[in-house]
C-alpha cells in the first residue's frame, strides 16, 4: 500500500475556499470487474461481460449531464470511472449520485465502477494550476489507458467526453484507446437507436438554454437583489407593487400570484421556466 496525499478546495459557511490536505492510500490490488482480466484480480461480485464490440468510458460531464442515455438497456460495457461518480455526487447532488449508484448495482445493466483514485498505477495528481474540470478528464483517460493495457489489449476502450480539448489532445494519443464526443459515439455506434438520439438532442437543447440564461445573467442562476432604498423609493412611486407571495399548488413551477395589501384583488404573475419560480417562498412579503 502507498501513502499519499490529496489537496481539496472546500468552501466554508462564509463562502470562503479553505484548502484541506487528507493522507490518500493507493493499492495494486483494486479490482477491475472486467471478465477479460488476466491478472488475478477478485472475481466476486459483478462483472463487465466480455460479449461486447468495446468498453465505454464516460467522462465526468457526461455522467452528469446523459446519465438517462445511459441507463439505455441497449448500452452495454460501460465503466463509471470513481472520479466520475465523485463528480456526480459533488456537482448533481445525492438524487443524481443514487441514482448512478442504482445503476450500477441492477444486474441486468452491463456496467460497473472502477475506483481508479484508489489504484496505484490509474491515480494522477492533480496539478498545481490544473482546474478541477481539467484533472478530472485527465484522471478518467489515464485511468481509461491502464485499464485498456491491464485487459491486454482484448478489448477496444472509448472514453466519451464533450470536452473538444481532451478530443484533440488524446484522441489519437494511445492505440486501441478512442476518445471521441457523446454524440459521435451515439452516431457511429448506436445510430438506429431513435430513443437515445431524441434524448441526446432534448438534455442539449435544455443546457443551452441553461447556459445561456446564466450568461445574460452575467453568470448568476438569478439576478442580483436591489438595494433596499431602491425598493422603497420604487414602491412610493408606484414602480413597484408591494404584496404577499401565493402559489398555485397545481401548477407550482409555472404560475404564481402576489396579493396585494389592503387590496381585495390579485395581481398574477406568470413564469414560463422553473428555475424563475423557484427564487420565491411562499408567503414572503414580495415585490413586483
């Protein structure tokens, strides 16, 4: 067993980044789950079959954003490297996370989980400089690398990633080890499976938006609260409305009313995305 150590970045209570360094234990003997392994390794518990084309690998950003695509039945092989699933847990929160983890424990899904953080020769430091992203994506290709040679070469490996950087640096980079888009791979792998390319195109469509909401919002989810003074003065001029916050229970993430105080009528406010509605508590005095 080899001691190490491992840096992370925690946010605190304030907000504020406190660097945190945690002894990391590395073993030779974690477990591959792969039916091709000709080193000895645990054969208990589930394993890849060995009746496919290939292996695939999903990168951390796409075991968060195409988890349903990959729950398809049809997709068979796949390895959810560790640094993945800690990505999911960290960034998507425990539903998401369980629901990976449910995943891979269903018999009739051909997947697993490798805890490359774990093995001696699949773990890499991060580096100093290197973004979060950055070393997550190199860690599950490395990890992609030994797992290929560790199989012997039985097996092709392509590792799915929407990062078109790590496309172009390690694409060719290693024989027998292909690193190519989630939509390539749906394209020239799976390309009469209609459900999957519905889906691909439908969570792409829903990101963009997301994304795009988030730049005209100068990277915020929501905007930025005005100053207090600012509401009181827009209140007295009649810019703003002052009331009490209510919900349609039956249509809670698209319409919401604000009553107004010492008025018998409603005021409706209506709002197309959910993210907009989930800003507002119920019953909070609100402006509009």
């Amino acid at each position: 067993m080899q001691r190490t150590e491992k840096v992370l970045q925690l946010r605190g209570q304030q907000g504020r980044s406190v660097r945190v360094v945690r002894e990391h234990y590395l073993r030779p003997d974690v477990p591959c789950r792969s039916g091709l392994c000709g080193a000895a390794c645990p054969r208990d518990g589930k394993l890849l079959s060995d009746d496919v084309t290939h292996y695939v690998v999903p990168d951390w950003k796409v075991a968060q954003d195409y988890l349903e695509i990959l729950e398809f039945p049809e997709l068979k092989g796949i390895i959810f490297m560790q640094t993945a699933c800690q990505a999911v847990q960290h960034q998507k929160g425990r539903r998401q996370y369980n629901k990976l983890r449910n995943l891979v424990k269903d018999a009739r899904h051909d997947c697993i989980v490798f805890a490359n953080e774990f093995h001696q020769h699949s773990y890499v430091p991060r580096e100093k400089g290197e973004s979060m992203e950055k070393w997550q994506t190199r860690s599950i290709y490395n990890a992609t690398v030994w797992y290929y040679n560790h199989c012997l070469g039985q097996m092709p490996l392509v590792m799915v990633t929407e990062d078109e950087d790590a496309i172009r640096r390690y694409g060719n980079e290693t024989e027998g080890v292909f690193v190519i888009s989630f939509k390539n791979y749906l394209d020239n792998f799976w390309p009469d499976l209609k459900a999957a390319h519905e889906l691909f195109e439908s969570i792409t469509q829903a990101r963009r938006e997301r994304e795009s909401e988030s730049q005209e919002n100068n990277g915020k989810e929501y905007p930025e609260h005005l100053p207090m003074e600012i509401l009181e003065a827009g209140v007295k001029s009649g810019r703003y409305i002052q009331g009490i916050l209510n919900v349609n229970k039956h249509r809670a993430q698209l319409e919401a009313f604000v009553r107004l105080q010492g008025v018998g009528s409603k005021e409706t406010v209506s709002r197309s995305h959910h993210s907009l509605s989930c800003q507002y508590i119920l019953g909070t005095l609100t402006l509009i």
